[in-house]
C-alpha cells in the first residue's frame, strides 16, 4: 500500500538497502510457507477427512445428549433445548468476524493472499451462523416472551453483526479487481471490529433506557452441569463444523485463484484423467 | 531519476507487462508506445505511485519509492486521463487548488500568462462547465508550463489539443528537458520537433509472460 | 524543495475553500439534503399521526432519523465527484499527508451539510411538538453527532467511489456506524423531555467524535489508496 512518508529522507545506498530487505524476508520464512496456498492446499487435504469425522461424531453427541437426554428445565420445559442450536452458532458469528479482522490485519501488513482468502471464505459462513442465531433466538422467543422479536440487547446487536456482514460481502462483490477488494474488504472488517463493542454498548445502553427490565438471558443461572457438558460439546462440534466448511471453500477457493500456476494444472489433469 | 526494475503487471488474470525496466535521467523524455489496452495507463499509475498493484521495484533518486513518497510527489506533475478541472470553477482557481495540492504557489500574474499561451485568454472568469473538452485540457496543461517539478507524468496529453496547441506543448517539453527535467508519457503522437531527443519504449515488447518469474515465486503477493 | 517546506495548513484552508466554492455555486446540489430532512420530517406526522401527545415523544427520533437520511444522501458525492473529474487523482499524489487533505474535504462536507442540517432542526423540532426543555439537547446532540456522521460516512464513501452506482452499498457499509450516533443522540433528547441531566450522552458522543478524528481520516485515506487501484 504506497502511504505517506514525511520521515528525514535516510541516505541509504541501494546495495545496502536489497540486502537489508533479504535478511528481512529471511525471517519471515516460516511465516510465508505458512501463508503459502499450495502448501496449505495439501496440509488441509490430509486433515479435512478426520475434521469431518470428528465433526460428525461431536455434533451426533452433544446434539443427540442435548435434544433427548437432559433433563427439561425447571421454567422453560422443553423449550430451551434450542439453546444447543442458539448458542454455538451466536457464539461461532461473533469468533467468526474477529477472526476476519485478523485475517485483515494479515491481509494489510502482509498481503498474504491466504488470510484474504480466508477473509473472503469466512465472511457467507459467518453471515449464515448470524442469521441462524436470529432465527432460532426467534423461535425460542415465541414460547419464552410470547413474541417473535423483542429489541432485546443480544438480539439487535446480532441483527447489526449480520448488517456488517453483509456490507464485507457486498462490497467484496463490488470491486472487480481481487487485490483491490481483499484490501478494501480487510479495512471494513477492521473499521467494524472496532465498532462492535461500541454499538455493543451503546445497544445495551440505550435498551436499559427504554425498557427497563424485560426478560432477560443475558443472567445466567449457573447451568446445571447435565445442561452444560452437552453444550460445550455442541460448541466444539460447530466449531469444527466451521472448520471443515471454511476448508473446503478456502481449497476451492485457492484452486480458483491459482488456477494459472504449475501445481494446480497438475492437480487438475491428474483429476481429469482419474 | 526515475529507475524501475522487473516490474510485472497484471489486470484481470491478464499480464499486461512483465520483466519491464526503465532507467529515466534528467532531460529525457521517454514516449511510452503500445495499442490500446497494452497497459500504458496502468503503467504510468504505477511510475505516479498511484497504484501499489504490481511486481518489482521503482526507485526514486536511488531509493524505494514507497520509502520516499513525500519527496517524490513534490517533484511529480501527473496529467492524467480525466483533466482533473473543476467545472464549477473558472481556469484561474482551478489552477490554484491544483497548485496548492501540489505545494506550488503561482503568483495570479503567471497565471494569466499561462492562460494566454494556452490560448485561454478572455476564459480566465468563465466558469469551465462553459469550455469545451479540450479547453479543460488546456487548463490542466497551462498549469504543467507552469510548475516547477522536475519530473512530468503525462498520459495523452495532445489528446483534444489542436495543431497549435501541440505545437505549444512540444515547444514547452523541449524547453523543461533542456532545463534538466524528465518526461514520461504515453501518446500516438510522433512528436516530430523533439524527434532527436525522444526515447521510445514499445509496451508489446514487454507483454511475452516469462516462466521465470512465475507465480509461485510472487513477491508482492505471497 | 525540501519535505520540510511542506505548508499544510495553507493546502487544507485552500481545499476547504475550494470545496465550499464548489458547494455555493451549486445550491441545488448543496440543498438536496436539507429539503429531503425536511420532506422526511414532515412525511412522520402524516403517517403515524397529527397528536400532539404522540408526536412530542416521536420528535427526537424523527429529527434525529432525519438528519441521519439526509447525511446518507449526501455522502455519495463526497469522493465521487472528485473521482469522476480526476481531481482525486490530484489529491492521492499531493504531497501533503493525505488524512490531511481527508479531513478538510471532511470539514467542508460537515460545513454545507451538517450546519445546514443544525440550523434546520429547531423549526423541525417546532412542528414537531419537541417540548421546550428538549431544544438545547437537540442542537448539542446535532452539533456533535453531525461531524462523527460525517467522518464514519466517509470510510463508506471511499470505499465505493469506483463502485458504479454505489449509493445502496453506501448506506449498508455506513449504518452500522451510525447506529451508536442514533442511539446516543435521540437517548439525549429522550433524557431532556424526561427533564433528567443528559451530558452523559453528550459526553459519550464527545468521546466518540474524538476517535472519529483520529481514526476515520485515516482509515479514509488508507480506503482511498486502495481503491485507487481500481
């Protein structure tokens, strides 16, 4: 990114200046075959299939534990087993966009074309998490408050946190040219990670203003240990959930963009003629 | 002066130049040839430090250019596509904002000098929605004979002009190489009273994708 | 020349100049936000209802929702006129520190939008019933909620100057931004027709023009290098 540069002009001569950017890249070594696709490429290749497994067989547990075999809670009844649902996809939609401010931090500083990548993969996911919190938080708060949609705290920050999920993807469609919107894609996530904790606030803030007390999640009795095993399960099953799906479009992903490189046509032809 | 090393292009999957080196010194002027699409814009964006999007290395004075931004652009005059006038404002303030961005200050007598050569005189008051496509160009160029830059980036610059005003030009271009100043720029124009002192750079050349500097090997993006 | 030469401040007074200029011989352009804050606060009590009662409470909100409208439509010229005429291009190879020249372009769009929006809101808030005591809520929010609109405004507008028609995308990339600016403003005026002491909101909003200075002219021009790329 060219910036600005008001510093005493230094006399370096050019000579010394290569070599002072080679010893540079000499550490960065390790971080660069990290960021490299083709080697990610084949490294998630080979973890893809026990990711999968293992996600299936968490997921088959804390959901079959959760939905069947815990105890009905003592005010809600049956009701609030959505919560193994609810809570591992609100808790995956707020991870999943820091996650992406880092990947744009990786993205600026770097400009390794991986963490864009990663960006762009994680961006739909993440909105479809946000959206399925919406949703099940709905349905749980037709039984619980009696209404689809209460402007509670929780619920109109999430609602936000879709908005700016959707404005990462919107814009990304926007800007044809790939380096131009990874670019522009990572500074809107930061601009937004650093919003999110002041609408967080200023949500919270104005919802005690208006309403007072309404019903309320957000005070949590300590949960029965029956009740949280099975959660925290399903939350490592949706978390490797999301892992496996971010893997696979980030390997279609990079097939895609490094579609003109030597490895990729081989990985192709050799597809081909299977 | 001006020094670029390997640079490597690419729009849209498309290689537009690779393996592309320059040596600019003080009184050159390099006239940057190639069919339409070959890159000449996007190319002299690059040289302006307008965009960050390539491979390589372009040096300023002996150093990086994204270590040495302020210097470079106090010594740039860019003239691009788009003329860059106000059509709200008349000649003469859109010359001073133009100025002042640039950290020139012009005294309103030159100005109107400047006017006057460009074939402006009479507009100076006349808001620029009034002028025509090639009277803003002739603004934008009024301005150039007037700064102080050494180095000059101009894309097209007889595009729109008419036979006097090429003339003009290519009288003003001589002088500001003789003065020790550089020029790049793109154009169809064969610019026939500077013939002697022209450099010629065809972009096709440069448009043959070498394995070499593959993908695999990016530097600018990993 | 050296870098130390370098007048700042000249170029920043110039470009606020310039883009005020630019403002007056275009009052239509200039008005555009001012009628549509005016058609939008007047279309409030013809779809809910004339009550006065009701209006009263609503008035706050709807002149603050107003003026939030307003910004948004006016923030897509922002960068984009400069980009069409290739006056940004001008702008990105100043030598001058370009969050610099961000901020007066800034400056000059909270002065021919912002103002004009302040300068409005009491007769709003007249036809509106906004009790009395409101008032000096009302302007001081307004006063500091405008410029933070302003600033948070141009990190969309930067983004999607080389969008072609980018006005709806504007809107989604700014509104998350705005959202605490709305709360902590109409909670201001909320807090003054209850007759309670609202600096706690004005502070809040302080607060958050100061980050909004800090940050946003940077962000800005980081956005605006970006897209530069095309």
């Amino acid at each position: 990114m060219p910036g600005y540069c008001i510093k005493p002009l230094r006399a370096v001569s050019p000579e010394r200046q290569v070599r002072v950017t080679v010893e540079k890249r000499m550490n960065w070594t390790f971080f660069h075959k990290l960021g490299s696709p083709k080697w990610f490429y084949e490294i998630s290749g080979k973890w893809l299939p026990w990711l999968a497994i293992l996600a299936a067989l968490l997921m088959a547990v804390g959901l079959t534990w959760g939905l069947m075999f815990t105890p009905p809670d003592y005010l809600q009844g049956n009701s609030y087993r959505i919560i193994f649902l609810h809570v591992p996809t609100a808790f995956l939609a707020s991870a999943i966009y820091v996650m992406m401010a880092c990947a744009g931090v990786v993205t600026l500083v770097w400009k390794m074309k991986l963490a864009d990548m990663a960006l762009k993969c994680c961006a739909p996911i993440g909105a479809s998490f946000c959206l399925m919190a919406l949703i099940t938080g709905a349905i749980w708060g037709k039984p619980t408050w009696g209404t689809w949609w209460v402007w509670d705290a929780r619920l109109t920050s999430m609602l936000i946190l879709l908005f700016l999920y959707m404005g990462v993807i919107a814009l990304r469609g926007a800007i044809r040219t790939t380096n131009t919107a990874a670019r522009a894609c990572a500074i809107l996530t930061l601009v937004g990670v650093i919003n999110i904790p002041i609408i967080k606030f200023s949500v919270q803030w104005w919802n005690t203003l208006h309403q007072g007390a309404t019903l309320k999640l957000t005070e949590k009795p300590s949960m029965a240990p029956e009740m949280l095993w099975p959660l925290l399960i399903s939350i490592a099953a949706f978390y490797l959930f999301f892992t496996v799906v971010l893997f696979l479009r980030l390997r279609t992903e990079i097939l895609d963009r490094e579609r003109r490189t030597k490895w990729v046509h081989n990985i192709v032809t050799a597809g081909a003629g299977n | 002066m001006l020094e670029v090393a390997k640079l490597r292009c690419e729009r849209d999957d498309r290689v537009l130049f690779s393996n592309l080196s320059i040596q600019l010194s003080p009184g050159e002027l390099l006239q940057i040839e190639g069919c339409n699409g070959a890159g000449k814009t996007t190319l002299l964006r690059v040289l302006a430090g307008l965009s960050g999007d390539y491979r390589g290395q372009v040096i300023w004075r002996g150093q990086k250019l994204s270590r040495v931004y302020a210097d470079f652009r106090l010594s740039t005059f860019y003239f691009g596509h788009k003329p860059a006038v106000k059509t709200e404002l008349t000649p003469v303030e859109n010359i001073l904002w133009r100025s002042s961005l640039r950290n020139e200050s012009y005294s309103e007598q030159s100005v109107f000098s400047a006017l006057e050569h460009v074939n402006l005189a009479g507009y100076e008051d006349i808001p620029c929605g009034q002028l025509s496509a090639g009277q803003h160009r002739r603004v934008a160029l009024a301005d150039l004979s007037l700064s102080t830059t050494p180095l000059w980036i101009l894309d097209e610059p007889f595009t729109a002009i008419d036979v006097d005003g090429v003339a003009w030009l290519e009288q003003r271009l001589a002088q500001h190489i003789s003065e020790g100043g550089a020029v790049v720029m793109t154009s169809h124009q064969s610019l026939s009273k500077l013939s002697d002192r022209v450099r010629k750079l065809r972009l096709e050349a440069f448009s043959a994708v070498d394995e070499e500097t593959g993908h695999e090997e990016s530097e600018a993006w990993l | 020349m050296s870098v130390a030469s370098l007048n700042g401040g000249r170029a920043f007074l110039d470009l606020v100049k310039r883009d005020l200029v630019l403002a007056f011989r275009t009052p239509g352009q200039t008005l555009n936000p001012v009628a549509f804050y005016l058609m939008v606060a007047s279309l409030f009590p013809l779809g809910i209802a004339p009550e006065k009662a009701l209006l009263s409470q609503l008035a706050g909100g709807i002149v603050w929702i107003g003026a939030l409208l307003a910004v948004l439509l006016s923030l897509d010229s922002l960068f984009r006129s400069d980009q069409e005429d290739g006056s940004l291009d001008q702008l990105l190879l100043s030598p001058h520190p370009l969050p610099l020249l961000v901020l007066a372009k800034i400056s000059a769009h909270w002065l021919t939008t912002g103002v004009a929006l302040i300068v409005m809101a009491p007769l709003l808030a007249l036809m509106l019933h906004l009790p009395t005591q409101a008032f000096p809520a009302l302007l001081l929010s307004l006063l500091l909620g405008t410029p933070l609109m302003s600033l948070a405004g141009g990190i969309g507008a930067a983004l999607t100057v080389r969008v072609q028609r980018g006005g709806i995308l504007l809107t989604l990339l700014s509104l998350p931004l705005y959202i605490p600016v709305l709360i902590f403003g109409t909670g201001a005026v909320q807090t003054a027709v209850e007759g309670l002491s609202y600096s706690g909101h004005l502070l809040w909003m302080a607060a958050l023009l100061m980050l909004g200075l800090c940050l946003a002219p940077l962000a800005i021009a980081a956005s605006l290098r970006i897209v530069a790329d095309g």
